[in-house]
C-alpha cells in the first residue's frame, strides 16, 4: 500500500476514532498532546488501525509510536507497497 | 488458683480509718500478703476479693503503689497489683487480672447472662436481612463468609448456626474479665466489655456489649471518643479518634477512626476506616477507605482502595433496600466514583465515575470500568499491564500487621490465582463470542449492563491469553524448577507435574473472604459441617487453615486442568518438543507484558504528568522541579526492578531452552 493511501486512510480512522475533523489533524500531531489521545484512546485507536489495515499489531510496539507521522511510516514498514 | 482469707480486725480498722465502707467486711476477701493501707476511700458491695498489691505501677511516667483509691467496687475478682482509682460510679461483677491498670472510669459493669458481643447479627450485604452473620470472639472472614454467602444450603446453614451458637452459649457469664495487664483510663460507661490482655482504653466515650481480643504480642487500643456497642475486636484492632460502631467486628491488625460510623459492619484484617460511613458492609481483608464523603454500603469489598466520594445506592424505593453489591478482590473506585445495586464488579478493576446501569460483569478481571456521557464502558483486562497490579502484589503482604500467635483470618495474597485466571479464561470466552457475533459496522455491543467496544474485544482477548499464558506456564515451569535436586531425566520432570494425592482439582474457585479455595474443597468442608463431622468451631478453622496450607497443591490440581484446556496436554504428559514450544509462549507472553507495563510507566513521567510543577518558572525548571521531586523513568527504583526482570527473562528463558534441549 502506497505511503499517501496509508495516511489518508490512518488520518480517517483517527479522526473517527477522536471526533474531529481530518483536516484538523497533521502528520507532526501528537496523539496525545495535540489530539487528546489518552492512554485509553491511544489502546483504541491501535485497535481500531489494526482493524484498517487488517493487521495484528504488537501493541507494545504500536504504543511507542507517538505522532500522525510516526504512525504512517510504522505502518508502511509493515504494509507491503 | 489463689488462695484468699478474711480481713484480719486490724484490717479492718486500717481500711475503715482510710474510709473504706462495706455492706458486710465478711465478704470481702484478701490475699496472704494484702496492705490494707493502700486501699482507701472504697466502697465495697457483695463478694469481693483482692490480691496482692505492694508492687508499684507505672502511670504517665510516675510511680504509684497499687491498690484500690476512691472506687466502688461489687462483687469483683481483683488480682494481684492492680491499680484502680478514681471510679465515678462502680466496678461491678468482674474479674480483673493481675496487673490491671483501671483509672478515671465512670463505670464497668457487667450484668446478668452477659455475651459480650457474641451472639449478635450482623446484617451485612442486605439492610433488610438475611444475611446475617453472627458475631463470636473467633471469628473468621471465611466463617463469615459461609454464613453470609451460602444462605442456598439450609441444612449447612442449620449445621454451622448451631455451633456458632454452642460456642456463644460457652460465653456467656455473670462476670465480665479484664485480663491481665490492661488499661482503662479516662473512659466513660463500659456495660458487658470483655477486655483482653494488655489491652489500653484510653478516653472512649461509651461501650457496650463486646469485647476487645487483645494480647501481649499485638496490643488492642481503644482510643479518644470512641463510642461502640454490641461488637468484638480483634488482637491488634486500633478503634480511636471519635469512630462511632455499632453491631461490628473489628479484625485483625483493623485500624478504624476520624470519626468514621460502622454500622452493622465487617472489616476483616488489617484493614482501615477513617472518615468514613460504613453500613452493611463485609469488607474482606484490606479494605481501605481513608477520606470524607465517602459511603460503602450493603456491599462486599477485599484488598479494595475507596477514592473519596465513593457511593452505592442499595435502595430503589420499591421493597427497601434489599439491593446488594459484590466487588471482587482488589478493586479500586476514583474519586465520587458510584455504583447502582445491584452489581457484580470483576477482581482488580478501576471503576471510575457514574454506574447508573447494574453492573454484572464478574469474568472480566482487571478491567477499567468508565464513564463516557453517562454510560458506562469497559476496556477489558487493561490493569493487567497497570504498574499500580504489579505494586499491589508486593505491598499487601508487606503491610500484614498482624501479630498475634493466631492469625485468624486465612489470607492468599496472590494477583494471578485459579481464581482471576479462570475467571479471565471465561471472560475471554464471552468476549471471542461476542466478538464474532457482532457485524463489523456495530461500535459496540452491551453486555451484564456494560458497553464493550467491539475494537476492544480483541484486546480483551490478546490481554487475557498474555497474562493467562504467563500464568499457566509460569507456574508449570516454577514446578520444574523449584523443588530439591536439579531434574536428570524426563521422567524425573514427568514425575515433578504430577498431581498429588489429596488436592483438589476443580476449575472453578472462590475468593473466600480473602482465602482462595477451589469447589471441590468448599464442598468437603460444607458436607463435613452437614454431616456433625465437625464437632466445634475450633475443628471448622481447623478446616479453613488446612485449605490454606493446601492452596500450593490444590493451585496445582487447577493448574494441570487448566493446562489441558489451553495447550491439549497435562503438565505430566509435555514432551521436550512441546516443552520447548511453551518455552516460547510463556518467554513472549513475559516480554509482551513486561513491556506493557513500561509503557504504561511511562506515562508517570511524561510532560502530562508535570502539570503544575515548576511553579513560577520556565519549562525548563519545569522538567527540573518533576525530576527533584518525582525522580526520572530510567532511576525509578521500581521502572529499575522491571527492567532489571527482563533480564531475568531472558536468562530464565535460556535455561529453560537448554533443559528442554538437554531431553529432546
């Protein structure tokens, strides 16, 4: 999957998963501290990409990952293009 | 027992000249070597005998010489040197050991057919009644328990009712005791109180009817303003600063006080009340409320934390306030946290605000319980990977004040036991199930009166198989591993998970007022009492004792079922290439969790916790100001010992492998 699908599709859910915009959210946002990820949502929002892009995610892994941008690279590491 | 002899004529003289009266001086009664100087302005009524008393007690740092000053006393038993002075009214029917020390009382006594608190019911769980435990000296949280809980079995309930109240009648007398080395000082009315040896009661207001267990070894203290009625503490039990009780027992090592009211109430060992108002509850084994505001009511509760503000309501205007709840072991509730009875809340879950719903959600341990625009959520098995599980295995064990000979109550402290693992294994069940039943465009399904996300049921899932697999296989290996001489051969591993004879081997467990006890075990001992089997109640703890001592092996028994269950083969029948593979398993479940919980860590240091540091200054004395008070994530002595364990992982992990291949 190309990098742009990816973050097109990461920015979608995310903005499902915290009710907002898309356009408010950019790739140097944190999850927490710009978009108000808790803990509980960051478990969330891994769910709901694992969900997405149909993977199943070592979560201890995903949690590490802190920014919109961040999260499209792990991804496109783990997503074949 | 001690010899005493009438009062010799210049004895008499010497009391009656230190204004000393009796009804007659024939009744009273004196030991070989009595002073009669020592005793004065004393009124003496009915039968009274004294001991020795030329010793000298030590009060508030002074020397005084024992005896009996300005005091009425009735139809009492007063041992050797033992200082009472200044009664207002009268001691009356007692016996008062030797070394007791009683000053400043308005009045102790006792009258007829007394029980001292035993006897009395206590209507935990349902106001209304029917649940009824009935208080005795040595009472256990598991013998409250069976009384409270298995109100199903008749016939048990008919059984253990009858020796409870064999044992009561045995309490009974016309005489209260003091026992030796007690003190009472500055206390007002005490009307039918036993009080234990070298117990102190120091400024209580008013007590009545019970009885304070006290020993050498763990003091009791009853403290200033202290009013209670019909009720028993236990040795160790602190009651102080202004607690009002009544129709309570205190437990072992209990600490009640700061005004906080128990009403109709059991606060089993070690735990605390302060502030508080309690009414109904059975509060297993540290249950600790510390704050104002808080109400814990018709409710069960063990290894439980009260944030303030905590509330039930167990009374829906319809037929009284019959409603009950049951939150497992080693819950916690924040701040104005709130529940509606009836409910069922799992083992070691957060409950955060709101619970306008019942609740009935006991297979989903360690979860947390929350509110989002008033509905209530759940996100399954989250505490399993919370620092705040990891700390409380340590602490409680740590904080066990109890030191008397006997410790009454039979405690398991472990987190991870047949019971929350059996009970997560059923939860991962109900959570597959719903997992696959639910379509992919639903958000979330309702189930036992919770939301559940349907994104998070397979967290739930993966959760619970990690802390499952760790569990399982953990103690699978510890087995190998930790008995005696190190395994040669396969047989010699075969043999070491084998089941002994005796041990239980149900899957399904109970948490027994703090106690972990399998079915089949609980079913024994309820056929044992059915059957006249057991005689007394010293033989039924007896019972509860040998199911503590047989946790180990009956853990095991759970363990091999469970095993079969999980992996398609017993614990005995692993062969090294399956060995290996559970290696594997059990090596990446400790690594997942580990690095959950430093993760989760983490978030204790971050940015978002230095709100409010570095008051006055810039971002940097910010950062500055956390680490100085709150230290840094790498030297946290506890974020040290966690990765320190991975260490400890990896090199058990090898071990493990090279045995495994040492037999392939």
């Amino acid at each position: 999957m190309k990098k742009e699908e990816i973050a097109e599709r990461l920015i979608r859910v995310t903005a499902r998963e915290l009710k907002m915009n898309e356009d408010r959210i950019k790739p140097e946002h944190h999850f927490a501290h710009d978009l108000g990820a808790d803990s509980l949502k960051s478990i969330e929002l891994v769910a709901a990409f694992e969900e997405e892009f149909d993977l199943d995610l070592e979560e201890e892994e995903a949690l590490q990952v802190k920014t919109v941008g961040g999260a499209v690279d792990f991804f496109a590491e783990l997503i074949p293009e | 027992m001690q010899e005493f002899r009438n009062l010799s004529p210049e004895e008499i003289q010497a009391l009656e000249l230190g204004g000393c009266t009796a009804q007659t001086w024939d009744s009273v009664q004196v030991s070989g070597d009595f002073d009669a100087k020592r005793v004065r302005d004393t009124a003496f009524f009915g039968t009274v005998r004294i001991g020795s008393n030329s010793a000298q007690v030590a009060i508030g740092g002074l020397n005084r010489p024992c005896g009996i000053f300005n005091a009425s006393i009735a139809d009492c038993t007063i041992g050797d040197n033992v200082y009472i002075a200044n009664i207002g009214s009268v001691i009356r029917n007692y016996v008062i050991e030797d070394g007791v020390i009683i000053e400043d009382a308005s009045s102790m006594i006792t009258v007829e057919d007394a029980t001292f608190g035993n006897g009395v019911p206590i209507e935990v769980l349902n106001e209304t009644g029917g649940r009824e435990v009935t208080l005795f000296n040595e009472m256990s949280a598991q013998v409250a328990y069976v009384q409270a809980f298995y109100r199903h079995d008749e016939d048990f309930q008919k059984k253990l009712t009858r020796l409870i109240d064999e044992y009561v009648a045995h309490q009974r007398s016309n005489h209260g005791c003091i026992a030796a080395s007690a003190r009472v000082q500055n206390c007002g009315m005490v009307k039918n109180v036993n009080i234990g040896a070298h117990a102190v009661l120091q400024g209580a207001l008013r007590l009545e009817n019970g009885t304070v267990l006290s020993c050498a070894e763990h003091p009791s203290f009853v403290g200033a303003g202290v009013v209670m009625d019909h009720f028993i503490l236990s040795e160790g039990a602190r009651v102080d600063s202004g607690a009002v009780l009544s129709r309570a027992f205190v437990g072992q090592g209990t600490q009640v006080g700061k005004q906080c009211s128990v009403e109709n109430s059991l606060l089993f060992a070690n735990s605390e009340a302060f502030h508080t108002e309690i009414c109904s509850v059975f509060a297993g084994p540290y249950t600790v409320t510390h704050h104002k505001s808080t109400l814990l009511i018709a409710s069960l509760w063990s290894f439980y934390n009260a944030g303030s503000g905590t509330n039930q309501s167990n009374h829906m205007y319809k037929l009284g306030p019959v409603h009950q709840g049951v939150f497992e072991r080693g819950c916690k509730t924040g701040s104005f946290a709130y529940n509606m009875m009836a409910c069922h809340i799992p083992a070691f879950s957060v409950i955060i605000g709101k619970h306008m719903a019942n609740l009935d959600i006991p297979f989903f341990p360690f979860s947390f319980i929350f509110e989002e625009e008033g509905k209530s959520y759940m996100l399954m098995g989250i505490n399993i990977f919370s620092l705040g599980t990891v700390r409380d295995e340590e602490k409680w064990p740590s904080r066990d004040r109890r030191k008397a000979p006997v410790k009454r109550d039979q405690i398991i402290f472990d987190v991870y036991s047949p019971f929350t693992v059996e009970k997560m294994r059923r939860g991962r069940a109900i959570l597959q199930d719903l997992y696959e039943k639910t379509p992919r465009e639903e958000k979330s399904v309702h189930y036992g009166g919770i939301i559940i996300k349907r994104l998070l049921m397979k967290k739930g899932i993966r959760y619970y198989t990690l802390a499952i697999n760790r569990y399982l296989l953990g103690r699978f290996f510890d087995r190998i591993e930790g008995q005696g001489e190190k395994v040669r051969t396969w047989a010699d591993v075969q043999k070491r998970c084998g089941i002994n004879n005796g041990s239980d081997q149900s899957l399904e467990w109970a948490d027994m007022g703090g106690l972990l006890i399998s079915e089949g075990r609980i079913r024994t001992l309820m056929e044992s009492v059915r059957t006249g089997d057991v005689k007394d109640i010293s033989e039924l703890l007896g019972l509860f004792e040998e199911a503590h001592q047989s946790y180990i092996e009956d853990e095991w028994g759970y363990i091999c079922c469970a095993f079969e269950q999980e992996y398609g083969v017993r614990p005995p029948s692993v062969e090294p290439a399956t060995f290996l593979d559970l290696v594997e398993k059990y090596t990446s479940a400790l690594h997942s969790l580990l690095a959950l919980v430093l993760e989760n860590t983490k978030s204790e240091f971050a940015q978002s916790a230095q709100i409010s540091y570095g008051m006055d200054w810039g971002d940097e004395e910010r950062s500055a100001d956390f680490q100085a008070v709150r230290g840094t994530y790498e030297g946290n002595p506890v974020v040290q010992k966690l990765i320190s364990e991975k260490e400890r992982i990896e090199s058990r992990a090898l071990h493990l492998k090279k045995l495994g291949e040492s037999f392939s």
